[in-house]
C-alpha cells in the first residue's frame, strides 16, 4: 500500500516534470506546460507549467511579428506580461 501512495505522488510525478523539462528545453511550450500540469505539486510543476505557457505566448507574439502580423503578436505579448 506505502509503494502504491510512493508511486503515485512521487514517481509519477516526478515522470511528468522531467518530460516537460526536455519539451521546454527543445522550446516544446504548450507541451511542456501540460507536462507540468501533470506534475502537480511537484517541486515548482505550478509556476513553471505557467512560465511556460507564457513562453508559449511570447513565441506564438515572435512568430506574428516575423509575419508581418503585428495585432496578433501585440495580443499575444500583452498577455505574457498579463
């Protein structure tokens, strides 16, 4: 039974933070935040499922612009600081 709990609140998550850590590293943002998501409490899962979504946001805010597409990037730039 102590295994199973062990497992489930440790192992488990702690599975999801090192996946989302290498989708963050290989800039994998919306993937990555969802990984955290899955983490949980784990270590800081919460604030950097959020940084990387706002990660996310800026890349999506970079892309627009490169695009000429400048009240798309603005939007999403506003919410990175948001």
């Amino acid at each position: 039974m102590f295994a199973i709990l062990l497992c489930w609140k440790i192992v488990i998550p702690q599975i999801h933070y090192s996946k989302a850590e290498k989708l963050y590293e290989n800039k994998q943002f919306s993937e990555a935040a969802q990984e955290y998501g899955k983490a949980k409490s784990y270590r800081d899962a919460v604030e950097r499922a959020v940084e990387a979504e706002k990660a996310q946001l800026y890349a999506d805010g970079v892309e627009a612009y490169s695009k000429g597409e400048y009240q798309k990037a603005a939007e999403s730039f506003v919410k990175v600081v948001g």
